[in-house]
C-alpha cells in the first residue's frame, strides 16, 4: 500500500509522545545487573595506578581492589573480570597457573569479603609471557597444542581460589574443551566457562596491552585471532566452542562487531556477551574530556545498541560510572 494511503490513520509520532509512552513501548533496557566491570589487579599494597591512555581506569593492588569491588556492589555492579599485572614473567608464563599468582590472590580475597560478587577470571599466557603471545612459543610459533595443558592449570587455579567463572581469551583451538575436561577432573563441573569466542585481531586493545603490559615483543596475534573481513568463521568459532561446553560465549571488540553479536543472538542460544574493548573506552573518554562529545549520553546509546544487537552481557570499563546513570 502506498503511505500516502495510510497517512493519516497511521502515524507514527503517536507512540514517541512522551517519556512514559516511550518507555512502555521500549524494546530493549540497559540494566546494572547485565554489565561486568573489568580489573586490573597488580601486586602491593593499598596503591593504585592510573592507566595513561584509558584515564579513570587504574591498576590496583588486591587490598584496593577489595574495597572497590565493595563500592561497586553497593551500586548494583555485581560481576567484575580479572586481569593480572605480573611480578614475573617467563617464557611459559607461570605466574598464570600458580596458586601464589596475583589472579588467585586477588580471587580468595574479593570472594572472602564478598562471597555474593561474581568473579570471572581471564584465562590467558599474554600477562605473564615474557614474549607476550597468549600461547608456548616453539620456534618462533605460538604452538596450539603446548599451550592447551597451560591454560587448563591456569583454569583450575583460579576454580580452586574461587571464581566463578572462567574466561579463555587466548584463541587456541580446542581451548574450551581442555579446560572443561581439566575443571571436571578436578571437581569443578559446575565451574561456568564464558569463553572469548569471537575475538578479532584488533587495533582496538592497545590501550590494554599497556595497562596489562602484554604486548607482544616480535610479531603479532594474528595467526590465533581472527581477521576481522569474516562474519562466518566468527560463527563457526561460536559454534565450535558450543559444542566444546562453553556456557557463555562473547563477541570482541563490540562497537565495530555488532553485526556479528546480531547474527550470534539469532543462530545460537546461549548467553551471548559483548565486550566493549579498551580502545572503545579511550575513544570515548578523549571526545567526551575535550568537550566534544556529551559522555553520558553517548554512552547510554551506546550500550542500548549492543542490548539492541543481541547483547545480553556487556563487559564494559565504564561500568562502574554507568550504575550512577542507570538502575
Ligand atoms: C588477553 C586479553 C586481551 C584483552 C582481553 N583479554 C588482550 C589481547 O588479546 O591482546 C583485550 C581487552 C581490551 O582491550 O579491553 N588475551
Ligand atoms: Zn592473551
């Protein structure tokens, strides 16, 4: 039928008329009980260090990182992601799957205070490599297979301090199946695994790699992480971490990846989550400090969008800013 048929019966406007009409036909919400805040804890005591190219976000030794776990349960941000600063690091990066690393110590410490906060712990060699590459390096390789009895050992170490969630992030085929096998001979087949399925090789985690100090020293990820030019292997690698018992997978980076969240929410169904990746934080914040850009309102868009794409979980380094702007 032609609009100018059904004009004036139908008209839009009349559902855009006010706030409350507005929000009872909204489609998609933006709650605190979806975001995970992401730490990084680093060995000491009661110091804290601002990460140069993410301001707001900072490095923070346990006993820091306790009390701010504790600020943020009482503004209803209940999930928060580890991620290790190294005391040592080596080539097999050992720091990861000791029981005295900084992820276990920072685990027994958050759980001990707030036993209800939900902890995830990263699940990777990149922190702790003294190369930098998320896996063993044999030849000059990052060798697959060497590096699976690693990433397991690392998962069973933060199962035993106490997380309640594990999340493998270093792209290694097969890397959900080692650690679901290594968590349920160990006792801990209720353990959920959030793996980083879809994870492109981004520009977008620099400012990470500073903060985590990781960067690879020769080379780069681009043989374990994805090319970002393809939506189907980004499924296939979902499909095949399904399969592998993964409970919740994850699409990363998410602002320039909402079609692969979107394609993901149809086809699959499990939790689907997003992370809003370093560099999506740094480009926010740098518009919004010169005054270029409203941030709050920028970033409310922003995450409803992911929500909108398919998102059900969203990892986010403002989330602790975005519970004083939500409910
Ligand atoms: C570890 C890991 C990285 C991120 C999450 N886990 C870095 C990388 O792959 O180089 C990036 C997160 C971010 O940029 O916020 N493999
Ligand atoms: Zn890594």
């Amino acid at each position: 039928m032609e609009e100018y048929e059904i004009f004036p019966r139908v008209r839009e406007r009349r559902l855009r008329k006010n706030q409350a009409i507005r929000d009872l036909v909204a489609e998609v919400s933006l709650t605190r009980s979806n975001l995970v805040q992401p730490i990084f804890v680093m060995h000491g005591s009661n110091e804290e260090l601002e990460i140069r190219s993410m301001p707001g976000i900072y490095r923070m030794t346990v006993d820091r990182a306790v009390k701010y776990v504790g600020r943020g349960l009482e503004k209803g941000i209940r999930a928060y992601l580890l991620f290790g600063v190294a005391s040592h690091k080596d080539e097999y990066g050992s720091e990861a799957y000791s029981d005295s690393g900084i992820i276990p110590a920072a685990v027994r410490a958050i759980k001990k205070d707030y036993p209800d906060s939900v902890v995830i712990t990263d699940v990777c060699l990149c922190e702790y490599t003294s190369h930098g590459h998320c896996g063993i390096v044999i030849n000059g390789q990052v060798d697959n297979d060497a590096t699976l009895p690693y990433l397991s050992r690392a998962a069973v170490a933060y199962a035993k301090a106490g997380a309640d969630i594990v999340a493998p992030s270093a792209m290694m085929d097969g890397q959900v199946k080692a650690i679901r096998e290594a968590l349920d001979r160990n006792g801990f087949k209720d353990l959920i695994i959030m793996s980083y399925s879809s994870k492109f090789a981004s520009s977008l985690y620099g400012p990470f790699r500073e903060a985590a100090d990781s960067k690879p020293q020769f080379g780069d990820r681009k043989s374990y992480q994805m090319d970002y030019r393809s939506l189907r292997t980004a499924l296939r690698e979902i499909e095949l971490d399904i399969k592998e018992g993964a409970d919740i997978v994850m699409v990363k980076p998410a602002l320039f990846y909402l079609d692969i969240i979107s394609r993901a929410k149809e086809r699959f169904l499990v939790p689907i989550a997003a992370y809003s990746v370093s560099g999506e934080y740094s480009m926010l914040r740098a518009a919004s400090r010169n005054g270029w850009l409203d941030e709050d309102q920028v970033l409310i868009e922003y995450m409803t969008a992911l929500r909108r794409a398919g998102a059900d979980i969203i990892i986010t380094y403002h989330a602790m800013h975005l519970a004083d702007l939500i409910k």
